[in-house]
C-alpha cells in the first residue's frame, strides 16, 4: 500500500516562504491571525493567497474568535480551512462548516480520546500554559499514536527534519505541520531546512511502503 505523509507548514508570513514551500511540494499553508511572533494581518494572508497557484491549501489558524469573524475572514482572506487553537467547543466547530481543524494540546498525563470534534479534523500539538502553539516542543507522540490509528491526525509541535522521519515511523499521521522548526527566525523560513524537512517526509513515506 501506497502512503504519502501530507505537509503542512504554518507560519506563512511573506510571499518568498509561500512560494518556496509551494516549489517543494507542501499541501497546505497555516497563516496566524492570532496574536504571536508570526501573526498575519488578514490583508497580507489575502495578498499572499493571491499569489498562489491552483491546488494548494490554505489555512487561517484563530484562537476563541467569535464565530461571525472567522467566518467572514474566512470568506475575505480565501481560506480553505479554519484552525481552531483555543478553547472552541464542538458547536462552535460544527457551525463554521466543513473543513475545521481543532488542535488538541496534550499533556503529559492526557491521552487524546478519539471521539472528540466527530465533525473536525484533528491536529495534535504540544501544551504550553502560555502559547496556544509554536512552542518548538514536542510532546510524548506514544500518546498519539492510539488516536491516530482509528481516525486522521496532523502530527504538530517541535518538528523539524532531523525528528520527522521518527515521529512519522511512530505515529504514522496523516500529516505533519512544521513552523518553528524550520524557520531562520519567528516568521522568517529556512529554505535549506524547509527542504530538507520536506526531503525526510519523502523518504520516511518511502520506508513505510517497503515494510
């Protein structure tokens, strides 16, 4: 059986760190409208989006906005998906529509019931109590791996392509989603490790299919 591990990289700030992710073959796009190092403004997501080509997804990551401003942010920045990294509940998931992500922070003592957000996709990411994300920590993937084994997840937090290849191996996710790990500084990629980042996913994806 074939498998192909889906990249995400978050964090899009300029068009130079879109365009070279595109050329490498990411799928998707996270841009942050949330407070951080790495926030957007949703005029420079729209122009940036702007500028893509046909076939790559794009991602507006949000933490506890009311529901009217990521739908209408949606719409004005063309968004194919919504993240949500706060304390969204299920209904506020299900009323944005299909295509919601909802990150998950696991703790070291929580493991991830499957069950949760029935009407989203799943990305797992590492709990900090002062950052909703891009912490550059990884968490214990062994708790993800029960999850990931009866419904699709994004692997997130602390990768990088010298991990990668093993948190694939292990937890066998349907995507993975970089930021910190391959950036020169907050906001700002490393293409040299954008690709190599890129590379390890492949060749991850090339051992599983041997096994």
């Amino acid at each position: 059986m074939e498998f192909r591990t889906r990249i995400k990289v978050c964090g899009i700030t300029n068009p130079d760190d879109a365009q070279k992710a595109v050329s490498l073959g990411v799928d998707a796009l996270g841009f942050v409208l949330a407070p951080s190092p790495r926030q957007v403004t949703p005029d420079l997501a729209r122009r940036i989006i702007g500028c893509l080509p046909p076939f790559v997804s794009t991602v507006g990551l949000f933490v506890d906005y009311p529901l009217k401003e990521m739908l209408y942010l949606k719409n004005w920045c063309g968004f194919d998906h919504i993240q949500l990294h706060g304390r969204e509940d299920e209904q506020t998931a299900k009323q944005l529509g299909p295509g919601v992500i909802k990150a998950l922070k696991i703790r070291p003592d929580h493991k991830p019931k499957p069950g949760v957000y029935p009407n989203c996709a799943l990305l797992l990411d590492t709990f900090h109590p002062a950052k909703p994300g891009g912490t550059g920590l990884a968490f214990d993937w062994s708790l993800a791996i029960g999850i990931s084994a009866q419904r699709p997840i994004t692997l997130a937090g602390g990768l990088n392509h010298e991990n990668v290849t093993r948190a694939i191996d292990l937890v066998k996710p349907f995507a993975v989603d970089v930021s910190s790990g391959v950036e020169l500084c907050p906001g700002r990629k490393d293409h040299s490790k954008l690709a190599e980042f890129v590379k390890q996913v492949k060749q991850a994806d090339r051992s599983r299919q041997t096994v």
